[in-house]
C-alpha cells in the first residue's frame, strides 16, 4: 500500500510538536508547577460542586427537549406568519430551557430559518439559544455572583429581542420579496402527541428539580425569603421529584412498578446519608436515565439524546475547565498567566476592556458552561465586573466556527451585521454594569 505522504506527514508533525513541548516544558519551575496544582484543584472542585446537581439533570433536560417539544409547535410560534410579540417572546426566552453551544445551535437555527421562520425570530433563537439557560443562570449566580446572573439573564432576554427586531426591520423588504416568492404563508406540520399541558408539567417539575437543588446557599445579607428556600430546598427538591415520578406513571405510561422501586430506593438513601444529599440525587438521576432506556420508543430515544448531550459537553467542559485553571488559577491564586496581564488589559471598566472582552468573547468557542469557570478564573485574576458580563453576553453566543457556519446560511453581510451587533451591545452592557457595580 503506498504512503499518503500528507496523511503521514500531519501525524509526523503533531508528534514532532508533542515532543518538543514535552521535552521543554518547565517541570520543576514554581509558575509552571504551582499552574498544574491549580488546574487539577479547579477540576476537582468543579466535579465536586456542579457535575452531579447541575450537568445530570441538565443533560436529561436537553435530551428531552430533542424528544417530546413538536417541532410543528416550534414552527407555528416562530414562523414569518406568526404573532410578532409571540414569536420574538417564546425566542427571546428559548434559551432558558436549552443547553446548547454556539455550534450546536446551528442546526436548529437552520432548520428553522430555511423552513419559513421569520429572520428576526430565528435570530433571536439564535442567540438566545447558547446565550442564556436555566443552568447558566444557576451556576452564574452561583459561581460569579448573583448581580452577574440576573444581569445575565436579564441582558441575554433583551439581546435577543433588540437584536432579532433591528435585522428584521434592516431587512425587510428583502423578507417581504421572498415571502411573495413562495407565493404565501407557509404551511405548519401538524403534528400529534400528548397534550401540550402533559408536556409544560414535565418540563416545569424537571426545571423545578435542577432549580430547588441548585440553590444557592444563604449569607447574613440575603432576604429571609432566600434564607427559608434554602433551608427547605431538599425537601422542596423531593416534593418536584416525587410530583414528576407521578407524572412520569401517570401521563407518560411508566411502569409504576419499577417508577416506585426507584423512589423508594432514592428515598432509603437520603436517610442513610442525610449529610450527602448528592448520593440520593445522583442515584434518582441515574435511574431515570436507566428506566428510560429499557423504554421502547422515545423513552430509549430520550435517553440516547441526553447521553448525546453528556458525550457532546462534558469532555470539552472539564477540558475547559483544566485550561482555565492551568492559564488563570483559582480565584485568589495566580495560573501560568500573571494577574497583572490580566488586570492591565480587562481590569477596571475602561471601554477598552469592554471592548476586547467583547471581541475576545466572540471569537472563542465555549463548549456550554465552560465559561463560567474561565470567567471565574479571570475575576480572580483582576478582571473588572463589566468586562466579564461583556464577555458572558459575547462569549457563549459566538464563535469563530460559529460565525462560518451562519455565513453559509444568512451571507457575509447578514452574519457581519449580527456579529456587530452583539459586540456592540455587549460593549455598552458591560460600560453601564461596571459603573453600576464595578
């Protein structure tokens, strides 16, 4: 068989690179070092902190949706022909119960746009998509503080609004030409299933689960209202939990016999373990996915779409979360790159350190979550308030390869104006936040 001599040569060059930064690397150096010991203590407290309570229930989430939304119900509410206020509302909001990245967005928005959705709804579905979920707003909160997440939360909602409305109406003669082209509306697929109210329960109790167990914990200056959630939230968890199992037998025909041997066993567990309320969590996680696989149909559908999810996101986000930690350490200790470097360029609430967060952000690719824990890394390391809420507005909702893949379905104008537009606005969101809380 002859040698593919470029095949080869690829292979001989990423050894050879492999090799050289083996043989260099600065083992023994106290930066280097010190960079290792903070990656491997950010993963782990990662893994520790946020894996079980926040991605498990999250990838069950996101595989559901793939499942039991109808794709003719998305049409009808986001079509050209729709209600504008219903149609830049539902995807304005879309990305609250998604967990998907700039890339994975891609087809959905794609799909929707080439079979008739208005160009400002689907812009807005497409940013809201990556730009904003439940447990991004969690873990924001969370993690970054809780200013950072309602402003998250809150300036993804408009961005999608503001954004989809401007290229709507930039352009709409253009809409308005190939409206007339197809000769009408467009027609909607019906499609049939259970009950939209069936539905909005179960994904209402899931979000209900993933919400009450990822409460934050209370300090002396939160409200009283906070403080009682709190202290209530595992048994208010259970309460979501033991409603949804119902729901589950009831509407969507489980076996009650294996749904009640389930619950029991999580049940046992939280009293065996009262100390680590993570154990019973994980186990009811686990075994929904289980029971779901050994349901024919969409049951075993739900569990390959959320095991998809769990394949597609946690490589890359513990992947991202090591690089994090190995450039930038945690909060309060310093990675290979020094604090100072960050401060001088992100630090403060210059236009300039908006500006470049906003750029930065949206050139990166951020598998979901991931940058949260980059965030982190760069407030710890000097980083001013209002560049990273530009960069949390910038960052997940654009990427290099993301900007690629809309080019080849909008055009280079479309895709350019898009991109400028976020930018923008993430710019002057982080100027009025910093001021305000910098």
């Amino acid at each position: 068989m002859p040698i593919e001599w470029k095949t080869e040569g690829r292979i001989l060059t990423a050894i050879i690179v492999v090799f050289l930064a083996t043989l260099t690397m600065p083992v023994g150096a106290p930066r280097f070092d010190g960079a290792v010991h903070e990656a491997l203590a950010l993963v782990h407290w990662y893994a520790q902190e946020h894996v079980v309570l926040c991605l498990l229930p999250a990838f069950l989430i996101a595989g559901a949706m793939a499942v039991f939304v109808s794709q003719g119900a998305v049409i009808k509410h986001l079509g050209a022909d729709a209600n504008k206020i219903v149609a830049y509302g539902v995807a304005s909001v879309s990305g609250s119960i998604l967990a998907v990245c700039s890339c994975t967005v891609l087809p959905l928005f794609g799909g929707l746009y080439k079979r008739g959705a208005g160009l400002g709804p689907a812009i807005a579905f497409l940013y809201s998509g990556p730009a904003i979920n439940v447990l991004a707003i969690i873990l924001t909160a969370k993690i970054l503080g809780a200013e950072l997440g309602v402003a998250r939360a809150v300036g993804a909602i408009i961005f999608a609004a503001v954004i989809g409305v401007i290229m709507h109406v930039l352009y709409r003669l253009e809409e308005a030409e190939q409206a007339a082209e197809r000769g009408g509306s467009l027609a909607i697929p019906e499609e049939g299933g259970r009950s939209t109210s069936d539905t909005v329960l179960f994904f209402t109790l899931m979000i209900g689960i993933l919400v009450a167990a990822n409460w934050a914990q209370a300090s002396a200056e939160d409200s009283a209202v906070w403080q009682a959630i709190y202290q209530w939230k595992w048994p208010v968890t259970a309460a979501f939990a033991v409603a949804f199992a119902v729901i589950l037998v009831v509407r969507f025909g489980w076996d009650w016999r294996y749904v009640s041997m389930l619950a029991a066993g999580v049940g046992a567990l939280a009293f065996a373990v009262p100390e680590h309320p993570q154990v019973p969590f994980a186990a009811g996680i686990v075994g929904v996915a289980a029971l779901a696989a050994l349901r024919p149909g969409e049951g075993q559908e739900w569990f390959e779409q959320s095991w998809n999810f769990a394949k597609l996101i946690l490589p890359l986000l513990l992947a991202g979360i090591l690089i994090a930690g190995f450039l930038l350490g945690r909060p309060g200790h310093e990675g290979i790159i020094p604090s100072a470097w960050v401060a001088a360029a992100l630090g403060g609430n210059s236009f300039a350190a908006n500006v470049i967060a906003s750029i930065v952000g949206s050139l990166m690719y951020f598998a979901t979550l991931t940058e949260i824990p980059i965030i982190q890394a760069l407030l710890g390391a000097g980083m001013g308030k209002g560049p990273a809420l530009a960069l949390l507005l910038a960052g997940p909702a654009l990427s290099l390869p993301n900007m690629l893949v809309i080019r080849s379905i909008l055009g280079t104008e479309k895709t350019l104006v898009y991109v400028a537009l976020v930018v923008v606005m993430a710019t002057i969101s982080g100027l009025i936040f910093g001021t305000i809380w910098g």
